[in-house]
C-alpha cells in the first residue's frame, strides 16, 4: 500500500498523465470549514426583535392605517324658512363650532360622509352632530381618537387621543368646546356596529361619547347657517368717534356720551375684529366680577384670531346683538348701569351691565361667551 501511494505521488508530480488544471485540483488543500457562532447569531436576532418592537410602541401610529375625507365648510345663506332648523344642541366638530348657536339650513335625503353635520330628531329635540360613521362600520372611541374598521378617521382635527398635555388647549383639542363644565368631560369609550340605515355620531350629553341614529331619525345634512344682518348702524357721530378713539384710545373722547352708543361702538368693534379698541374701551373699574371678564376676554381673543373670520364674526354679533338700537338704559346705582333690548329674530330680552370709571364715563362690562 505505501508503494502505491508513493507511485501516485510520484506521478502527481510529473507533468503526465494529468493536465496541470486536474492536478492543481487534486493537489490542493481543502479549506478549513468555518465553525458559526451560535451565540452571535442569538444575540443579533434578538436585538432586531427588541428594536422592532420599541419603534411598534413608541410609533403606535406606524402599526395603525389612516384615512381622512374632505368636508365642505358651512355656507352662510340667505333663504327662505322651510329649510330653516333652530336645534337644541349642535355637537360641531371642526374650526366652525363657533356656529353651533345659530338657526341652520339643511338638505333633505343628502347623501352623508364622514365629517358631514347631520340634523336629527332625538328625545331632547332637534339636534346637529358630526357623521362619525356610516352603514356597515365599526367605529371605536378611544380618548377622543375614533377608529373606523380600525382605522384612524381624520377629519375635524380629529386622529390623536387627547391627553392631560393637550386637553385644555383650545387649538389642539377638536372637543374642547363642548364641554359640559369648565373641567374636560370625561370620555366615554365605547364602540358602535351600525346595521343597514344606521350612523354613529359624536354625542355629549353626559360626557365625549359617541352613539348610532338611524335614518328615521335624521332631517338632512347641514349645509349652512342662516344669514343675518345687523339691525343697527353707526350714526355719523358714532362713527367719527370710533375713528377718533381709534386714533388716540383716550377714553375722554367719551365724556357725555350715551351708554347706548358707547355700547354699539364696543360692538362693531367686535365686529371688525377690532381688539385694540375692543380692549381698550372695556371698563376700567377693577372688582372680581370686571376681573374675571378681562381675564376670560384674553383667553378668547386667542381663539377668536385663530378661528374666527370677520363674516363670521359679524354674523354671530347681528345675530346675538339683534335690536340693540332699541335697547334702553337703566343706571341701577351710581356706578352701574344695565342695558335691556328685546331680539326682532327670537323675541327674547337681553340685558348686560355698563360701569361708570371714577371720570364720570360710562365703558363696557360685559361679554358674549363663546365657550
């Protein structure tokens, strides 16, 4: 066997019989096999499953698909009565719920979408909500965020739970102005499965909820409010004394003049979105009552100037100041006084407070709540 084995090595080393490519092949040292690391291995998987999972936790957002649908403003028209709803409550979930005090227009056997405004008949009267849901959906609340067959519906400022961070701010929070009190509402999560003619809607009686309407409960789709336009004017007078304190805000400009006047000067200023003056012919008396106005004043200048439009603006005081020419004055002591009129649009009486300054002027010492 060992002369074997040398003949073959001897012939390996000859240039026959073999070519040179077979014999480098033959000739050659096999590698050493690579032993795995198995340890490695682990650990490399692991550290993948552990990153996958803290970007799934702290992107929850990732996981979840979205969608969004379009809504048409509201429009402000001028028609007739038919149309016209006065509703109990308006639950409206968007930068027009500012609207929600105001007589609507609806359309009848409107088709409904996702974010539409939807008038109904429920046991409290007519109400106006947002469409949350349509036939056939699956639609969950969840901290103010709604899912609809587990998707994140956006629309209305509508897509991120609210949170202790974000609830008290007005331009972060889609419902922070239909809370029942001065605190946040709870939410009351729940989850709704509408059957064939169903709808969810948001729903705050009693707290942030949402619940189902069916078809014949609904009126129509809110297409827009009502138009109205004010019933009073500046007089010429007026009228120059409002350019005059505008110029110099010197508030004796206003020594000698009516209340009434002075109060429809306070209110067209509101109107144009006029703060400087709107500000500045407010009273001067300080006691707690002028104190928590000014202070409540601050708080919706901001939401004014990030929601409101002078039209809007305009509309709401014609509506709200509706028959404040014919208003009368009564000095209930020697430094206050009470304003009364009665609304051409609704009939009822609306009153609101004048306080006298130590010059002997009469100023402002109200305001229209917005939330």
């Amino acid at each position: 066997m060992k002369e074997f084995k040398d003949k073959l090595k001897e012939e390996l080393q000859s240039e026959v019989p073999f070519t040179a490519d077979v014999k480098k092949r033959l000739m050659q040292i096999p590698p050493k096999r690579q032993q795995t690391n198995w340890k490695v291995q682990t650990i490399a998987v692991s550290a993948c499953i552990l990153l996958t999972f803290l970007i799934i936790t702290q992107f929850p957002q990732l996981s979840k698909q979205t969608f969004s649908s379009e809504v048409e403003p509201l429009s402000i028209i001028t028609t007739d009565s038919s149309n016209v709803i006065d509703p109990e409550y308006a639950f409206l979930l968007g930068d027009q719920w500012m609207l929600r005090g105001l007589p609507m227009i609806v359309e009848e056997n409107a088709q409904l979408n996702y974010g539409d405004y939807v008038a109904y008949y429920s046991t409290n009267g007519i109400v106006v909500s947002t469409v949350l849901g349509l036939s056939g959906d699956k639609v969950h609340m969840d901290q103010g965020q709604i899912l609809v067959n587990d998707k994140i519906l956006h629309v209305h400022g509508l897509g991120e739970k609210i949170t202790n961070d974000n609830e008290d701010n007005p331009l972060q929070n889609p419902y922070f102005f239909h809370n029942i009190s001065k605190v946040m509402d709870d939410f009351i999560n729940k989850e709704e499965m509408t059957k064939k003619g169903e709808f969810v809607i948001y729903d705050n009686q009693s707290g942030h909820t949402i619940t189902t309407i069916t078809d014949a409960q609904i009126i129509g789709k809110v297409i827009g409010v009502q138009n109205f336009k004010p019933t009073f004017s500046l007089s010429t007078d007026e009228k120059k004394l409002y350019d005059a304190f505008k110029e110099s805000l010197d508030i004796e400009l206003f020594r000698g003049v009516s209340p009434l006047s002075i109060a429809k000067i306070y209110i067209v200023a509101e109107m144009e979105l006029d703060y400087e003056i709107y500000n500045a012919l407010f009273t001067t008396v300080e006691d707690p009552s002028t104190k928590q106005i000014r202070k409540y004043n601050e708080k919706a200048q901001k939401v004014r100037e990030a929601y409101f439009t002078k039209e809007i603006q305009q509309l709401i005081s014609a509506y709200v100041f509706a028959g404040l020419e014919n208003g009368t004055f009564r000095e209930i002591n020697d430094t206050l006084g009470e304003i009364s009129y009665i609304s051409p649009i609704n009939g009822s009486e609306t009153s609101f407070n004048m306080r006298k300054n130590k010059k002997g002027i009469w100023q402002p010492a109200f305001s229209r709540a917005l939330y």
